[in-house]
C-alpha cells in the first residue's frame, strides 16, 4: 500500500481549478509550478496548492480524485474555502 493526495491547483482565487492525485505531493505541485507538465494546469496557469488531502492508499486517492472531477465547480470552491478561505499557496507548508 502507497500513501496518496488528492489535491486542488488554482491560478488565482475563484479562478481555475485543477484536480489531481498523487504519491508525491511536493515533487507534483514543484511541476505544475515550474509548468513541466502540459495540459490544463499550463494552459491556465494554475501554480497555487489551495487545497490536498492525504490518503493512507494511493488507490483511494484516486478513487476521490475521480468523484471530485464529477463535482460542481461550487462544491469544490467550498471545499477549498472551508480550510484555505483566503486561497493561500500551501507550497510553503509542505516544502518545509
């Protein structure tokens, strides 16, 4: 079993939105933040971690992954806001 995240990338608050999972969480929001990754987070220049959940499965991660991407956009604006409100980057949290 590998430990997993779930995580939200945005490009500024309110703005774009980006959902993904991963088993290295710092290594995947240092590519979406340096733009090494093509597709939708490139595109919209979506750089800031607002939101990640930690998972003790890599499975289940994405498993939530793929239920968040059938959510409204409103559902995920509260998600974010309920622990994040002022959308701020959480790089800094977990590269320290």
């Amino acid at each position: 079993m590998k430990p997993g995240f779930v995580y939200f990338m945005a490009n500024r608050k309110h703005g774009a939105i980006y959902t993904g999972s991963t088993s290295n969480l710092v290594n995947r929001t240092y590519q979406h933040r340096s733009g090494l990754i093509d597709g939708f987070t490139k595109e919209h220049g979506c750089k800031l971690l607002v939101w990640f959940q930690a998972y003790e499965d890599l499975d289940e991660a994405r498993l939530t992954e793929l239920q968040i991407k059938k959510w409204k956009r409103d559902w995920k604006i509260k998600r974010i806001e309920e622990e994040n409100p002022d959308w701020r980057d959480l790089w800094f949290e977990i590269v320290k």
